[in-house]
C-alpha cells in the first residue's frame, strides 16, 4: 500500500455512509445503505444482532466499506457479514483501484486491522463472497473482490447468470432448440385459458399486489415442501415490506406479476442495479396452474423485459438447481472464509467441519438424510418420483 490505513468502526449504517462516495465504489446492490440499513433496522434487530461496519481510509480518504455484525448463539459470539439469509453476494464496498491493490501480504495486513477493530468475539464466519465486484460506472471490468483472496479462503459453490448481449430474439436463439419449443407451447397453453399479463410495479401503489400474492404463493410453498413458512416470521416479513418500497442508487427494487384475467398466477420481487438483474424471490400459484409450468414462464417475461430494458446481465444469483442450466451460461465463482478468535471458537467451528461432512454422507443415505431432517423438524424426502413428461416450475433460490 502507497498511505497510511486506519479502520474506524461504526454502528449504523448512516454512519458508515456518511463519508463515502458509493457511486464511485465498487460492490453489488447487496452493500447498498438501502439494503444493509433495511436489514439491520428488521431482520438483524430481531436477531439481537450488532452491526459492525468498517471503514478503511487512506490518508484520511474513505477507500472501503465492509459490513459485518456480530451475532450471539448461546456462549458463541460470531463475526459475520451484515445481511444475513436474505443476501446473496457478500462483499465489501471498494474503491477499484484500492481493491486491486490488496494482494497477498497488503490485504494480511488490512485484515490484521480489521480484525483488531472488532470487539471480542469468537469465530468470524464469512460466506457467500463473490470472487469479483461489479464495478462503479467508467470503470472496464470486473474489480477483484479483496475478501475472496484471504489465507485460507475456501471455494464455496457459486452463482450463476446469463450475458445479455442483444434483444431478447437474439439471446432465446443461444438457447436449446427443445427449450424454446417447450416455452413456445406453455405460452400457447395459457393463452387458451384466458388473457395474460405481465406488469411492473412502477409506484409503491402497485407494489403492494405484488408483495401479497408473493406472500401468499411462497408461504404455500414453503409448507408444501417441508420447510418453516418465513413470511410467518414478522422481522422477515417487515424486511421485505421496506425494501420493497425503497430507494435504491443507480437501479431498483423490482416487482412485478403475472396475471391471467386479473387473477395473480405469478410473482417476483428483486433488483436492478448497475445494469444487473437479481433475480431473488419468485412465487407461483399451484392447483390448475401447475401444469402451465407459470414459473418459467414469469421467468421468460423477466427476461423479456431485462433485455427490452437494456440490461448486460440476467443475474439467478446462488445455487446451482437443475433448471437453471436451461438458460444461464456464466458462473460466479464463491468463497467461504472461516477462523476462531478463542478456545470456544476452535470448538465451534470443529464441530461445525465435523456436522458438514455428516451432511455430504448423508445426502448419499437416504435414511440418514431423513433422520436429520425429523431432528429438525422436516419433513422426510419423498420417493423418487417417476419421469414427468413436462418439467415442474422452477424452485427459487430462497
């Protein structure tokens, strides 16, 4: 490094913002004082957790950002990113050209002041660290995400998107023949039933049709399929409740539904940023719709509409679920970091590696696997079913 680092360690999310530029940073719509301070204010409050969020200066001048917040289970403090379940991309906020100069013994040395900047704590557990940052306008490229390069920083999965490089025409044509003929028929099928239309949600008005049909058709289907239904949790749902209606710089929050004469068959709430779209929660309707595969199809009228908008990137963000094959063709490469700052944390975080590979057994025994899932209150697996001659609507990454 070329000046002299400080780390200053602020409590709130206005705080931390009141010194940068973010427009000329480096990060994802995921470090947006919108969406850090809508977590911490819901969903982190409920949680007991504190925010901690770092600014690195130097010479005096605000380089990075990096938000984390410490958390308490039982006797076990943890050091974790701010944004919880509902973030995909952890990452700090960076200056690029003073994120491209933290390699090798340079980001040792920041991340040895960060780390004394902390209050006590037990384990740090960073996860779901992309490999690069999108980059502030004027900027050519990817920006390295400094976080991803630390001793010790582990692959951990990836996240998926497809290139945007011409009208929606062009991009279907680099799609699989069997797919775009599957897609043509679904479209066919449901016009049959009735008149269909996809709408965005242009003002906080229109928004709220949005939220409660995906409110309805997630927690449905959170229960059908054995898991605890979110929205039930009030921080949770407070959460996307606000950011639903906020403000974001440079983008969106994006919400918008399917309907089939005025009745909503479909929904998704995400966001547009820096000519990307996050593509986070989307709902469908079951019964009679079903066999309409309405899911997929609200995903081609995203699609339609990102790239009629002018968008660079489709963004499916985590996970790597089967159906997302059909149309990514990029990979987001993702890193998980983990350390103890105490004798309790070198415990944790080892019966933690010893849980995970108890998980990569079990999905091979079916029988394990379902006996870890009654201990946590699930619902056992299914039989395998037999080979459908239409595939089922898309799951969602949450």
């Amino acid at each position: 490094m070329t000046g002299a680092l400080t780390v200053t360690l602020h409590r709130d999310a206005a705080a931390a913002f009141a010194g940068l530029n973010p427009t000329a940073m480096a990060g994802y719509a995921f470090q947006t004082q919108a969406w850090l301070g809508c977590y911490a204010e819901t969903i982190g409050r409920a949680a007991g957790e504190e925010p901690l969020l770092l600014v690195v200066a130097e010479d005096g001048v605000a380089r990075m950002l990096v938000p984390l917040a410490l958390s308490k289970r039982g006797l076990v403090r943890t050091v974790a990113f701010l944004g919880g379940r509902v973030t995909d991309y952890n990452a700090p906020l960076a200056d690029p050209a003073f994120a491209a100069r933290l390699a090798g013994p340079a980001m040792e040395g920041l991340w040895h002041a960060i780390r004394a900047a902390l209050p006590p704590h037990d384990v740090l557990h960073l996860t779901r660290m992309p490999a690069t940052l999108d980059p502030p306008a004027g900027v050519a490229g990817p920006v390295p995400n400094p976080f991803a390069r630390l001793p010790g920083a582990r692959p951990a999965g990836q996240a998926q998107g497809l290139s945007l490089t011409g009208s929606y025409e062009t991009v279907c044509a680099s799609f699989k023949t069997s797919f775009n003929a599957r897609q043509r028929r679904s479209w066919r099928k449901l016009r049959d039933r009735g008149t269909v239309a996809f709408t965005v949600a242009e003002t906080p008005d229109a928004m709220e049709p949005v939220l409660s049909a995906l409110r309805s058709m997630k927690s449905r289907r959170w229960l059908e399929t054995g898991n605890p239904d979110a929205f039930a949790d009030p921080a949770f749902r407070a959460f996307y409740d606000r950011i639903a209606l906020a403000t974001l710089p440079e983008g969106r929050v994006h919400g918008d539904l399917m309907r089939i004469d005025d009745v909503p068959i479909a929904a998704h709430l995400g966001l547009v940023h820096r000519g990307r779209f996050y593509y986070l929660m989307l709902g469908w309707e079951a019964g009679e719709w079903r066999a309409f595969a309405t899911g997929r199809l609200m995903l081609d009228a995203m699609l339609r509409w990102t790239c009629e908008q002018g968008l660079t990137t489709f963004d499916f963000t985590v996970g790597d679920e089967p159906y997302k094959q059909d149309w990514v063709d990029t990979d987001l490469p993702l890193f998980a970091y983990e350390a103890a700052a105490s004798a309790r944390g070198w415990a944790t975080l080892s019966a933690e590696a010893a849980r995970r590979g108890l998980r990569r057994r079990a999905k091979r025994i079916v029988w394990l696997r379902n006996a870890i899932r009654r201990l946590n209150g699930r619902q056992p697996l299914a039989p395998p079913a037999a080979p459908r001659e239409r595939p089922t609507a898309p799951e969602t990454p949450r």
